[in-house]
C-alpha cells in the first residue's frame, strides 16, 4: 500500500500541470522586474527597455515563436520625466523624496527659496474673501493646497486660475498615500506632493529643486510571442499584461510595481511556459502580449489593436492579468457582466475546483489593456484579484510586501478555462 501511495504521489509530482507551476521561478520573476535594476520600468535610466529585453529574453529561452522575425512592435509617445531626486526643505528642515514628498508626474522644472502662502478655502463661498486673497502677490511665494480642495480650484473663474500660476511652487498635502502617475505634457507650475502628516502647522518657508524634461518621442516597444496551435493554428487565445510602471524620480527615488504589475506579468510568463512544453501544446495557437505604456494611458495596447499582427477577429477569446499578487478575497472579473456565458464557465469551475473564495463580476470599464481590445469587438476578461496589499503607485510596492496568496490558483483556473474554450 506504501509503495502505491508513493507511486501515485511520484505520479502526481511529475505531471505537467504540477511542474508548470514553480513558485520559486514566480518569485524571481516579481523579484527581478521590481528590483532597483529596472527603476520602476519607466522613463529614466532606460527602465521599460531593460524591462523588454528580459522579457525577451525569456520568451526566447522558452522557444516560443515570434511575429515577423521580432519579439518587439515598437512605437513612441511624448512623456514628463523628472529626471533628477526632488529636494524639499521645510524651515530649513530636509523631507526625504519618495517617502515624505514626492513630484508630481506632470511637474516643471524649478528651483530656490519661497515663502508658504495657504489657499484660503473661503474663495470657493465668498466673493470679499477671494477679492483679497487673489489681491495678494503670488509670483515669490509657495502655494499650499490641501488635496481634497484641488477639484474645486477648476470651479473659479478663469483670472483666478491664471494667477495660481504665477506661484513659484505648489504643494500639495495628500492626507493618505502618496500615490504617482505618468504623464505625457508638463504643466507650467512646478509641482510637490507632500504627506499632510508630515506637514508643520507653523512653517513659513521652503526651499525646494525640481529638475523635469520632457522626452517628445520615447521609444517603447510590446514584447510578442506565441505557441501554433496543433489542431486550429488560425484561431488564438491571447494572453495579456503590462510589464511598465512609473519609473523614477532621479537615481534615488523609484516606484517598483511589484503588484502592479510584475504580479501580473510573472502570470503571463507562467502561462508561456506551460504552453510551450509539448505535453501542453495547446489546440489553438496562443499568444503572449507584455505591452508597454499602460501607465500613461494604455497606449501600447491601443498601439497593438491599430496595428495588430494577426486578425483580431481570429481571437477566441482574450484574458488581461493585472493586479494578481493577492486573492484572499478573492477575484475580479471585468467584463463578466459583458460576457456573461464565459464567466459562468469561469465561475462554474471556480466553484467545482474551489480555487477562489470568490469572483466576482463587473461591466465594461477602461482600466487596463483588455479596454481597446473590447472596443474592436474581441471577447476580452481583465483579472485582478482582491484583498491583501494596498501598496499602489506608491514606493511602497516592493517585491517582499507581495504575498501572491492565490497566484497558483489564478493559474489552475487559467488553464482550466483555457482548455474549456478550445472545445
């Protein structure tokens, strides 16, 4: 009986589907696409190409096929980079860029010493109190706003909005995190995003340097591969994620993106490398996308979708992987209330097999790179799981904050949905 029970669990161990699985190659994976090396897959000190290339790289070791002789669809976009570490000082007191403050993505340039001016919020209630408080010089002071008083500033009229900007310098308290962005212009007024926390309820002045440039045309590039099909080669299933983040604030600030989204790219190089091994050769050809530029508005997607290097219409059917380091709560599916026979198959396995507390489902939403897809008509899921981390467009999302409490799971149901649609 000992030597069956032992064969069986040899058995066991040795199937594909088990191998496929290797949760110390995932943590490497997350490890390596959110360490310093990468600065955050953005902008500065070539991040996202270094980020291309590994992909590469790895999609080539797996010998998966590539798209006209290229693993790379290259394209370019205007981006703000802040190029050099912000320095804020406060009262003479020094704050410590990426923990304490941070410059807003779309920042200018800027430099020097200013007086704090607070705006006033009696300006959005009463004309007398905005009369005086815009009678005031503004061009050799800092203006301090809260952030929960930002979208009203749009509400004035527009001489008041024009002389905001003759500040030499906005700051911004953010009462919770300190959550950043990318973007694609600058805008005329350098810009600090400070902890609120942080901030002393007496200061009288800061001096402060910004260093931003924009860089007219980046080159980014979406990283492609595919497994043929055996029996339907002309028919695919596509796998997507971004591979991109923020980037950096100079060499001493970087955002890493460990659950946003090297989670998710771990995922889809998993998913390459079940399918590239023969035991596993899928019935229709599978295609792996890594796009780029999610960050600044999905363009590396859209990029893809107008420039697509096989038929859309020849998709079965497309799965996003974002967001996918947690899952005690379970999991989201975006466009289930779309697709609404393909997520009770979702759903119906979910609960056979009991990988997921949950899943539940939303409508059409233009969060991710499943979105241009969608609107040319390809039946699209975008997956993120729930619970756990908060870390988000923050520093905060490093590799050891990341439990990937659900990832193998995600990954059974995955292939098991998978297999279910090429029947």
């Amino acid at each position: 009986m000992k030597q069956l029970l032992n064969f069986l669990l040899l058995l066991l161990l040795s199937s594909p589907a088990v191998f496929a699985q290797d949760m110390i190659r995932v943590r490497q994976t997350v490890d390596t696409l959110a360490s310093r090396y990468f600065h955050g897959r953005g902008y500065i000190r070539s991040g996202d190409e270094k980020a291309a290339d590994y992909l590469r790289n790895r999609f080539q070791e797996m010998g998966l096929k590539s798209f006209e002789d290229s693993y790379l669809q290259h394209f370019s976009f205007p981006v703000n980079r802040i190029v050099e570490t912000p320095e804020l000082q406060i009262d003479g007191k020094a704050l410590v860029a990426g923990k304490h403050f941070v410059a807003q993505a779309s920042s200018n340039s800027g430099a020097g010493k200013a007086e704090l001016l607070f705006l006033d919020t009696l300006i959005f209630t009463d004309q007398a109190a905005a009369y005086n408080f815009f009678s005031q010089k503004f061009k050799s002071k800092a203006l301090v706003i809260r952030q929960q008083d930002l979208n009203k500033l749009n509400e004035l009229p527009q001489p008041y909005r024009q002389k905001l900007h003759q500040a030499k310098l906005h700051i911004i308290l953010q009462p919770k995190a300190l959550v950043s962005t990318v973007a694609l212009k600058q805008q005329a007024t350098p810009v600090l995003e400070v902890k609120e926390s942080l901030w002393p309820a007496n200061a009288k002045q800061v001096g402060y340097n910004i260093k931003a440039e924009v860089n007219p045309r980046h080159r980014a590039q979406n990283v492609i591969a595919y497994v043929e099909g055996s029996a339907k080669p002309d028919s695919f299933i596509v796998f997507t994620a971004h591979y991109d983040h923020l980037g950096g604030q100079g060499e001493g600030v970087y955002f890493p993106g460990a659950n946003d989204n090297a989670s998710g790219t771990a995922m889809l190089l998993e998913l390459a490398q079940y399918y590239s091994q023969p035991d596993n050769k899928p019935d229709y050809s599978i295609a792996f996308i890594a796009f780029a530029a999610e960050e600044a508005g999905l363009l590396g997607s859209f990029h893809y979708v107008q420039n697509p290097l096989f038929p859309l219409q020849d998709i079965r059917f497309l799965i996003n992987l974002d967001l996918l380091g947690t899952g005690e709560e379970g999991m989201m599916v975006v466009n289930g209330k779309v697709h609404e026979p393909e997520f009770a198959l979702l759903t119906s396995l979910n609960k056979q097999h009991q990988y997921l507390p949950q899943l539940k489902s939303r409508g059409k939403a233009a969060n991710s790179d499943h979105y241009p897809f969608s609107e040319k008509g390809v039946p699209a899921f975008f997956f993120y799981t729930l619970g756990g981390t908060t870390a988000y467009h923050n520093t905060q999302d490093y590799a050891d904050q990341l439990p990937l409490t659900k990832f193998t799971e995600v990954f059974q149901l995955i292939t098991n949905f998978t297999e279910q649609l090429q029947r």
